[in-house]
C-alpha cells in the first residue's frame, strides 16, 4: 500500500485490518520514522487484532522505488496492491512543485507498475484517483471517459491525468 499517511490511505488501512482474510499490511514508507508516528495509532490496533502493518522503506519516484533487496523479496509475495500516493496542489505557483507533482502522482504511478509487472503473485492492482484528471472541461465525466482533455487548470489535474494514462499500461499485463 501507497500513501497510507493520506486521508483516503488512512481510513482504507483501517478498513484493511478489520478484515477478517487480511493478515498484513506492506506499507511504503519514504520516511519510515514519520510514517510510524503518523501511523502509531493503527499499528496497535493492528496488533491487538493479531495483524502486523510492516513498514517498507522506499520512495515511489525512484526507479525500482529504491526498495532493499530483502524488501524486494517480502513485497514479491504481495498478492493485492493499493497505490493511494499522491501530492496534492492545486496551485501553478513554481516549477519545482510541478516537478513533484509529475514525480510522484505520474512518474510515481508508472515505477510502481514496473515493480509489480512481472510478479506472479499478483492479483490485483488498485490505483486511486481523483476527479482531477478530467482537466477543464464541461462535460460528463464517467470512469470509461478516457480522451485528454483539451487543458489543464493546473498542474495537479496533468499530473493525475497522466498517471490515469499509465494505468493503461497495466491492462498489458496479466495480473
């Protein structure tokens, strides 16, 4: 699981743990230490369910998420993946929140297929978005709506909707 520090990632872990068929909950953490805090909360409650929240270090925006080889290994188990990351800013105010915005919310999303495309315990892979991707538009947006819209308000809708374009990618594979 992705952004599990977010207000969507937060409540689904939750959820998560009271799942009766769930045992263990991989959490990608590019701050292990804050993502424990932030956390802290959960994980005791996951273990007075007899679950475990694991924290795996890693960063999204980094090719191969800059995972340890023995992380690599535990998460190649991981049957269900759910990539709640993302940055949000709904203001063009600096090229450099441009640059973050692409790196994590499209960027992100792409090294996160790759990390799991030739994985054959794989099932699922689940990958939140947000309304933000339709762009300036007027019409109707359903979830099959898939053309690109013809701008952007800002960079946060054109990071999400490229990301939603790389979601793509993932109907190559087999999971």
């Amino acid at each position: 699981m992705t952004g599990a520090t977010g207000f969507v990632g937060k409540n689904c872990l939750e959820a998560f743990l009271e799942c009766e068929d769930v045992d263990i909950v991989e959490v990608l953490a590019r701050n292990p230490e804050r993502t424990y805090l932030s956390l802290d909360s959960l994980i005791r409650k996951a273990k007075t369910f007899g679950k475990e929240v694991r924290l795996v270090h890693g960063d999204i925006r980094i090719k191969g998420i800059s995972l340890s080889e023995c992380d690599r290994r535990r998460i190649s188990e991981v049957k269900e993946v759910y990539n709640f990351a993302g940055i949000i800013s709904l203001k063009n105010n600096s090229l450099n929140k441009k640059v973050v915005l692409h790196e994590v919310n499209s960027k992100g999303t792409e090294n996160l297929i790759n990390l799991f495309k030739t994985s054959n315990k794989l099932e699922c892979f689940y990958h939140c978005s947000s309304a933000y991707i339709s762009g300036a538009t007027s019409e109707l947006i359903s979830e099959s709506w898939l053309k690109e819209p013809r701008s952007f308000r800002n960079n946060y809708e054109m990071s999400k909707w490229m990301a939603r374009s790389r979601k793509k990618f993932i109907k190559k594979f087999a999971f």
